[in-house]
C-alpha cells in the first residue's frame, strides 16, 4: 500500500481511466458526501466479499479513503486488500474531509444504481 495525497490523487484521476476511488467509511457518512466517481464499500461489512465483487480485476489501481487523517477504516481496507492480492492499492490518507476543505467538488446522496 502507498499512502497518496489529495494532489497525487487528482494526478492519478486524470492519468488512469480505470481508476477505481473507494469511500470504505459506512453508508450514512458516504451520503452525506463523497468524492466524485467514488464507490462506497465499507470496511466493516463483509469488505472481502463486497470488494472483490466491486473491483474483481486485482491489477487495477484502486484508491480507498475515509474520513481524515486519525481515521483508520481506510488504511485497515488497503491491508485487507493486498491480502486479497491486490496489487495497485493507495490509501488517501487525508480523506475526505482534505478534499472538502481544499474546495474540490464533492457529491451528496447515495450511491447510484
């Protein structure tokens, strides 16, 4: 796991179409806001199964996130992770809350689909 920030992050947006970013924290707090393009598969829930069914193609890079930077769900789902034998994983330590306060773009409400 390489830990990113929130620059290394909009790099990687604009480099890599299929970068998969992912919200691990739990569905309230996803909806109340999350980065753009942002899937929402929390740690504490079955994260295993629910990540491989997300993101089944192990080599594609994946970003996790949480809350900021005293916030250990997204660095615990990046351990998980390469368990699982992934092998592009970034944790994106600041989180959300970094990007809100930076002025980026963020979404409100639940997941599409």
């Amino acid at each position: 796991m390489e830990t990113i920030s929130r620059e290394k992050l909009r790099q990687m947006k604009d480099q890599h179409d299929d970068l998969m970013v992912v919200d691990v924290l739990g569905e309230d707090a996803y909806k109340e806001y999350h980065l753009p393009g942002a899937i929402n598969v929390p740690v504490t829930d079955n994260f295993e199964q629910k990540i491989q069914q997300a993101v089944p193609d192990k080599d594609r890079p994946v970003v996790v996130y949480c809350a900021n930077t005293d916030c250990q769900a997204s660095p615990d789902a990046a351990e998980k992770m390469e368990g699982l034998g992934y092998k592009k994983v970034y944790d994106y330590e600041a989180g959300k809350q970094d990007w809100k306060e930076a002025g980026l773009s963020v979404v409100v409400g639940p997941q599409p689909g």
